[in-house]
C-alpha cells in the first residue's frame, strides 16, 4: 500500500521540464564562465572587452541570466583562451571552459 502526501511530485518530473533545464544550464554556463574568467585574474570589463561585449552581459551571464547557445559559447570561448567542454546533464558542473594545452 502506498500513500500519496499533496506535496509530493513524482520523481524526475521536475528534471524533464524544459523551463527548469534551461535554466540549470545558463546556470552552469554562469559559474563556468566566473571559474574560468577568475582563474585567468580577469575583471568583467577585462573579459567583456575581450569578448567584444558589454560588462552587463557578462555579469547577466555569471548570474544565470542568460541560456548558452552555440554561438556565445564559442565567443566567449574564444575571449577565455579555452575551449568548452559538456558533459551529460544540466546541472553545475556539466559545462566548463578548458584551457587550450600548451
């Protein structure tokens, strides 16, 4: 016999909701983005300026505002001197800007 509590929701039903998969991945790409962005002792405006772009995207992205896309990825990529890296899942972690080798 099971019992069923009116706040209960069903496992995984929350993980396939696209509206929460968006935003655990620009969530991902934020902090991957400050990790990378502060390993390298880059500011905000430092990285923007890199990236040709303005402060107040960088910092929107750092603070999850924004869903990554292809093409972001690859600018931003670019200003970072690294290439990116997914792995499976949405969640922190599962995307990260690797240095180039040397």
């Amino acid at each position: 016999m099971t019992s069923q509590h009116a706040r209960w929701a069903l496992l995984g039903a929350e993980t396939d909701d696209p509206e929460r998969i968006a935003i655990r991945e620009a969530l991902a790409l934020g902090k991957a983005l400050y990790d990378r962005r502060t390993a390298l002792g880059l500011t905000s405006v430092e990285l923007a300026e890199r990236a040709g772009m303005h402060q107040d995207d960088i910092e929107c992205i750092e603070e999850g505002g924004t869903e990554p896309t292809i093409g972001l990825l690859h600018a931003l990529a670019a200003a970072l001197d690294a290439e990116i890296r997914a792995a499976a899942g949405h969640d922190l972690g599962s995307l990260w800007f690797e240095a180039h080798a040397v």
